[in-house]
C-alpha cells in the first residue's frame, strides 16, 4: 500500500501553477524587450554566449526539485506488514451529490464545500466502523469501496468536485443502486447510506431502489444541503439561465428527501452547522447494533521522503553546476 504520510503538504504544490505564469510572462516581457531594443538576430549577437534555451532547462530543473521537496515533507510511505484485526461496527456509505447545483451559494460558502466539511467532521468521528463513499450527478460512481482506512476517505474527500462526474443531473436511483452492490451481499443488516444532496432528482426509479435496499437490511438516511429559497448556479463568469434568459434558482427539495428517508427506514436532516447533525446520526447509527468482522489492515510502513529529498538534492546540483552560457566547444 502506497500513502503520504502529510498529504495536507501536498498543496503547497499548487505554488508552482502562479510560479510558471510568472516565468512565462517574464520570458514574454523580456522578448518584447529585445525587440523593442533592435532586431532580435541583431541584439542576440551582442550575448553571444547567452543561452534561452538553458534558461528555461534551469527553471524547468528547480520546478522539480521543489516538486520533489514537498513530496519529502508530505513524506510517501510503503506498507511492509499486514496484519489481520478485529473490529465491532457497522458499514456506511456516504453518497456524494457533485451535480453543478451543489455549488450554488444559498449556503455559504457553497452548498459542495459545506457538505464537504460536514463529511470530514463525520469521518472524524468514525471509530471501528467501514466507510465507503460514492459521488453521483446524471452517473453514479464507487469513489472508495468499504474501508476503516480514514486517511484514504479524507483524500477521496478533497477530490470531489462537479468535475468528478461528466453527466449532469441528479440520479439517485444509480447513486442507490450502486450502493446496494458494494455492500456485503448476503448480509440484511448492519448497513446504512447517508445521501447528502439539495435533493434536485432529474431521473425516475429512485423509490424502487430505496426499496430494494429495504428489503436488503439497508437503512437510508438523506441529508439536505440548501435552502427553501434556493439559489442561482454558477455557469462560468454568470449564472445558469433558461431559454427565456432568466437565472434559474436552485432550490432544496426537502419534502422528497423527507420521504426518501421515510421509505428507507432512515432519517432525514437538513445541514446546518454539521456539528447537530452529526450527532444526531451517530445516535441513529448507534441503534443500528454492530457486528464483528476481520480486515486486513498496513501496520508498519517504510518511510521514503529521503529518496525524494536526494532526488531534489541532485536536481539542484545540476542546476547550480549549469549556467545560463551556451556550450561552446573548441577542437
């Protein structure tokens, strides 16, 4: 099993991305300049041995060794020794509307972030219980099977973005049908999906999924992110519009998620702050009673920042031994 040890150190690698456009515009500005100065052929005579080529190959060389000094610090790591254990608990699945109707910003900051961070304090609260996560739209997909691998699930989570699923819509017959086969098969209870959505079903079926998870032993709770008034969607610099040119508002609809929930033996919640809300379904979970099951789980792992470090290390030897001088070779 490959994992970082320090993922969070991983964003420091989005400092590349202004880095570049800065490098760029410098070899932009500095190319106008030259022209500006006389003709280009004419003016690179006068630094011969300057080379732009070299320039870039430098630059190019540290964006590197930077790369490879933040996957030192964020530390990657091998698993070396599994180890069978024992855990009591009960298996959750939490599906993850991305449609583009959930960055809408009735809540703030937006209805996707909030649900986000709601999922993050729940995953904080996890103990012996497995989770498995997916994402849906106009398609569902299975972002992470049945795991007590905590760390896998919280980068799963910042990963989900409307981007994640091409097709748009809100299909939550797929999203439950999806779920009911990456439960234990066999098994009629001890399992729940939580649904967190604003609840805006573009497609037909929904009920007979909910209750074929029913007779699965499945428990389905939905949690509703938005409001009654709802709230436009970002399509680029503006907003979503109709045919008639008018904004179209998003709106949450809590009166079919209040009988999804119903129907699914579950509960319904509307997100607020996350901290009620998790405590409110810790307590229904905890009705649910546990089981005991085995899982094979990574216990020690090996370290490799070094080898990244030495690689950096290297990149920036090269560097520092190249200048910025073409070649030159004499016989």
């Amino acid at each position: 099993m490959f994992r970082f040890e320090h993922i969070e150190y991983l964003w420091l690698l989005l400092a590349l991305v202004p880095v570049l456009i800065l490098f760029l515009l410098f070899r932009r500005w500095r190319s106008k300049g030259l022209k500006a100065f006389g003709k280009t052929n004419l003016v690179m005579q006068l630094i011969p041995d300057f080379s732009s080529g070299k320039q870039v190959l430098k630059f190019i060389l540290i964006s590197f060794a930077y790369t490879f000094i933040v996957l030192g610090f964020a530390n990657p790591q091998i698993g070396t020794k599994q180890e069978k254990v024992k855990r009591s608990g009960i298996d959750v699945i939490i599906a993850m509307d991305v449609s583009n109707s959930m960055l809408s910003e009735d809540v703030k900051p937006n209805r996707l972030l909030r649900a986000k961070n709601f999922v993050s304090k729940f995953i904080d609260e996890l103990r012996n219980d497995r989770l498995g996560m997916i994402v849906f739209a106009g398609r569902a997909y299975l972002q992470m099977p049945l795991t007590v691998d905590y760390s896998a699930a919280r980068m799963y989570l910042k990963s989900l973005s409307p981007g994640l699923v091409p097709t748009q819509g809100t299909n939550f017959s797929e999203a439950i049908e999806l779920a009911r086969k990456s439960f234990v098969q066999g098994e009629s209870k001890h399992k729940a999906l939580i649904i967190i959505t604003d609840g805006e079903d573009n497609e037909d079926g929904a009920k007979d999924e909910v209750a074929a998870a029913v007779k699965e032993g499945i428990k389905v709770f939905t949690i509703g992110v938005g409001t009654d008034n709802g709230g436009p969607i970002p399509f680029g610099n503006d907003f979503k519009r109709d045919e008639d040119g008018n904004i179209v508002l998003s709106k949450m609809n809590q009166e079919m998620l209040r009988n999804m929930a119903a129907k699914g033996n579950g509960k319904y919640f509307q997100l607020g702050s996350g901290n009620d809300e998790i405590n409110a379904i810790f307590k229904e979970l905890g009705r649910m009673g546990t089981k005991d099951f085995e899982e094979m789980v990574f216990t020690d792992f090996d370290d490799q920042f070094q080898w990244c470090l030495a690689i950096a290390a290297v990149l920036l030897l090269i560097d520092w031994w190249i200048s910025e001088r073409k070649f030159s070779f004499k016989f």
